[in-house]
C-alpha cells in the first residue's frame, strides 16, 4: 500500500479526534493517520486544563437519551486503560423560584424523567445541612444528581492517543491542512507534511473547522466565542475536596458553574457564555480581569469559603452551532467526510462522541440516539434563529443547560 494512502484520516487531536482514533483503533485492523497542526496537548484549543463537567442533568431528552452510553463509555476506556478518567462527586443544580434559571431547572427534571435517571429536589435548607458551604437564601431549589462528577480531559485526550497509537494509528504534528477533496468514495488531503489520500475522513478540527467547511461548500456554519475558567484559593480547601464537595450550575440571569479541587490547589469557577466573540486569528490568551472578578463576586456571595485570590485564570473556546446543539454526522453531499462540532460542552461526551464516528464511518449508521444531531437539520440553516447568546441573555434561553466547564 502507497506510504501516504490510510483507510481513515482525522483532523484534530483534541478530545474529539483522539476518541474518534481511539475507537477506529479498537475496531479496524485499518491504516488510521491524526493529522494535528500543532502537537497533541497543546493549549490553543478546546481540550486543554484539568476537568470537564460531566452530568445526567440536561436541559433536553435528546441529551439524557445518551448521558447513560457516555458514563458507560469512559468506564469502558478506563477498564482498557488502566487510569481514572471520570470522577464521581455528585452535581447540584440552582435557582431560584420565580426566576427564568428556574424554568430551566424544570426542563432538567422533565429531562430526566423522561429518561428514567433518578434524581432528589432539594430545598435550601436541605442543601445548607448537607454542603454548609453553600450561602443560599429560602426559595432556592437545587436538583442533585448523584452520578455527576467530571473528567480528566487532559489525562483522557492522552489515553486515548496513547492507546491508539499502542495500536497502530500514526499521530502526525505540525501537520496543517491546506485543502481537501471530496469523493464519493474517498478523500484527498494537502497538507504541510504533503499529500494524503483515504477512504474517509473525519472533521474534529474544532476552532479550525470552518476553513475546512468553506472548502467542502458546507450547509452549516459555526461561531467562536471565547471563554474563561478561573481557580481561587481557600483557606480551607479539604472542604471542597471531590469527596465533600460536588460539582454545580447555578442558573440565574447568568449562568456560573463550578468543580471541586482537582488539578490545581484551588477550586475552579467561571461563567457560561461570557466571553466575546471571536475567530482564530482574533481570539486571546490573556485572561480578562474583570471577568475574574465578576466570578470572585458571585463566590463571595454564595460559597464565601472559597473567595480568596485567584491562583489562576486562563482562556478557551467554544465551537458553537447555531442551536448550541452538538452535531455528529457525516458532511452532507460528502458521504465519506464526517464531522463533530462539540458546541462548548461536548467534552462530557467525548468519548462517545469517537465511538459514533467510528460506527458512521465503518458502518453508515450507529446503534446511539444522535439523530438529533445531524448535520442537515433545519436548526442550523443560515436562516435559522440563533440560539445563543452572550452574557445575561443566555440564561433561560432555549439552549439553556449546556454548560460545558
């Protein structure tokens, strides 16, 4: 076989990609080459830092039809691997009656219901007694989930590049995507490492992506917005430990989450949606101090424990679709071009998200509910409504409840 022909090919050795490498890894005795342009782990992208909220609660059925496959998943790479991926801590979930956050929360136990995952109601007192952490007022509810925890993205975009490569894939950095040609049958790539060719090729580029989309005529677009995570000390931290202190959202005009400590002395907050808007050749690194500080207010109101300074505060982008919905899904008018856009709170769902493009690419289709997340779907028509906003207007809007951390 030709040096540079693979049966697959991928772009993007985030999250996404390294799942998407890891499962073909699993599953075909074929030749599997992850073209990234800079190296696996780098921080330019979506994927990087310590921890990733992970959940049942969600705003939709559409999402709790799949939170179950991607719990079972992660355990899945965990017994293959040999190295904790997903840590479990519960997660609560605020706000307050009368409020629109409150309504989400409503959408989350309808959502839940109807995917049969159990869940407990909590008023302020009970969670007062149970997390006396927490500074809340009467008429605040909470719903706790005992699965919710997070996951190592770091250690899990690595375990699964590790493991590919343990299993043939080639991982190929500094390799820049110039162009592509589609086939019905096949690809063809130009690149900075030169020319490839392959049966199928699958689209993890996240930030990057929409050069590629251009090139393919693609029906969709995607906006980038840029965010910011922070980490603040306290002087009692074995209080936010992950086993007294589980990860939340608190849904008001806006919407903060938070998870306990890990990765950092510190415990780590932010803000959804806040940021600005952005492409690849605008976005910053440097974190914005204001927004810092609007973070490090909400703590002193609500969990004052851990209002001291912040350790540290980095940024990061989200790749959102028009719905803020995932998509998942081979290119339409490209049958052999797939593509994952993660929408700012995929990284829950990564490596599920890899076993689906493995099941689409070897098979055309998936046994996972992702019908939802097609690639054609009326929601991310240019004249679709956007379902995104930053700041204040997110909260209480149709795609509520995809906070991402």
């Amino acid at each position: 076989m030709a040096e540079n022909v693979y049966d697959h090919i991928i772009v993007g050795a985030g999250a996404l990609g390294s799942a998407t490498a890891y499962w073909l890894s699993r599953t075909t005795g074929g030749r599997v080459l992850v073209c990234e342009q800079f190296s696996p782990g780098h921080p330019r992208g979506s994927s990087d830092d310590h921890s990733r909220i992970i959940r049942h609660a969600y705003h939709s059925p559409i999402y709790t039809a799949l939170t179950p496959a991607a719990y079972q998943t992660w355990e899945e790479v965990e017994q293959d691997s040999g190295r904790t991926l997903l840590v479990r801590t519960g997660g609560l979930d605020f706000a307050v009656e009368g409020t629109p956050g409150f309504t989400v929360l409503r959408s989350y136990q309808d959502a839940l219901d109807a995917g049969g995952i159990p869940y407990d109601v909590l008023d302020a007192a009970a969670v007062r007694a149970q997390w006396p952490q927490w500074n809340i007022d009467d008429g605040t509810t909470a719903l706790y989930q005992r699965d919710g925890g997070f996951i190592d993205i770091r250690r899990a975009t690595r375990t699964h590049l590790d493991l590919a490569v343990d299993r043939g894939v080639t991982v190929m950095s500094e390799c820049v995507v110039r162009d592509v040609e589609a086939t019905d049958t096949g690809v063809d790539i130009r690149t900075s490492k030169g020319d490839f060719s392959a049966g199928s090729l699958v689209l993890c580029a996240g930030s990057w992506l929409s050069g590629v989309l251009d090139r393919l005529g693609s029906p969709f677009t995607i906006t980038l917005s840029q965010e910011q995570v922070q980490y603040f000390a306290a002087d009692d931290l074995d209080q936010f430990a992950p086993t007294r202190f589980p990860i939340w959202i608190w849904h008001g005009d806006e919407e903060f989450y938070g998870i306990p400590v890990y990765g950092e002395r510190a415990v780590k907050a932010a803000r959804d949606m806040a940021g600005k808007f952005v492409t690849v050749d605008t976005r910053g690194y440097e974190p914005d101090p204001a927004e810092t500080a609007l973070v490090r207010a909400f703590l002193r109101e609500r969990l004052p424990a851990c209002d001291g300074r912040a350790v540290l505060a980095k940024t990061c982008v989200y790749d959102l679709s028009r719905d803020r919905d995932l998509i998942v899904d081979a290119m339409p008018g490209h049958p052999r071009v797939f593509v994952a856009v993660g929408a700012g709170h995929a990284g829950k769902f990564a490596s599920l998200i890899g076993r689906v493009l493995t099941d689409l690419v070897l098979d055309g289709r998936t046994r996972y509910p992702v019908e939802a997340f097609r690639a054609d779907r009326p929601s991310l028509a240019p004249t679709a409504p956007v379902r995104f906003h930053l700041g204040a207007q997110a909260a209480g809007g149709a795609a509520s409840g995809t906070t991402g951390s």
